[in-house]
C-alpha cells in the first residue's frame, strides 16, 4: 500500500522566496524541531543535492538518504528517498502564483513498509501540518 499525499496552500510570498524556502533543506531542523533532527549534505550539484536525514514519526525514528532534483525553471522541486526508511518515496513540490502569492502543491507517494496501513492517516496529517507551518515560517519572514 502507497500513503498518497496531495496539498495545496496558498501562501502571501512572491514565488522565487518560497522556492528558495523550501530548496534549501538545510534548515530543515531548524524549521521542524519536533520532527526533523538531523540533516548531513552529502553531495551537492547545481541541480540539487542528496542528504541524509533523521527523522521522527509517531515517535518511531527515521532515517533516510533523499535526493532532490531542482528546477528553478519549472518552479518545481522533486524529492526521492533513495535509501533507508521510505525507500522508493517519491515527491514532487510545485510553485504558482504572482508577485504577492503563492500556491504551493505537493503531490507524492510514500513507502513506509509495514507501517503504511497503521500510520497513513498519521502520515497524511503530518504532512499537512509541516506545510501549515511552512506556511507560517514564510509569512513571518518575510514580514520582517
């Protein structure tokens, strides 16, 4: 079973600051205290970056290696799990909007093994609350 995550948010900031919110993942522990406990680039191109990253979930630790892939051009980021927990997890990020907004749209299919079917609703709301709080973060910035 695949936990399927599909969110929309708008939010009140131009695009390329919501895109370098979000590509620069570096400040992920810093974003998701609660959940994001580590991260260690371990390669970086002009295209994107891998990283490892640890993790919690309904109190379960996750560890992973991520790939992302960004197109500045497109207003698009993608996101694998390469190795570890959620081996196989795919997202793509995408960005629209206009000079004072924008949509963000985060579509993916997530592998969490045995746990899919006991946590997907947990998953799901996980994610939904990261990005609400992304959504905070880049309005208070930017307000500043």
């Amino acid at each position: 079973m695949v936990i399927k995550i599909d969110l929309a948010k708008v939010v009140n900031a131009p695009i390329l600051s919501v895109y370098n919110y979000f590509s620069n993942v570096e400040e992920l522990p810093m974003r998701h205290p609660n959940h994001v406990k580590n991260i260690k680039i371990v390669s970086r191109e002009e295209t994107g970056l891998v990283f490892e990253q640890e993790s919690s979930l309904i109190g379960k630790k996750i560890r992973s290696t991520n790939k992302v892939v960004l197109h500045p051009d497109q207003n698009r980021i993608e996101t694998e799990v390469i190795g570890g927990d959620g081996k196989g997890s795919k997202t793509t990020t995408r960005f629209s909007g206009d000079n004072d907004t924008t949509q963000i749209k985060v579509e993916g299919d997530l592998h969490l093994g045995r746990l899919e079917r006991l946590f997907s609703k947990a998953v799901k709301s996980t994610a939904e609350k990261l990005l609400n709080e992304d959504v905070e973060l880049i309005e208070s910035g930017l307000s500043k």
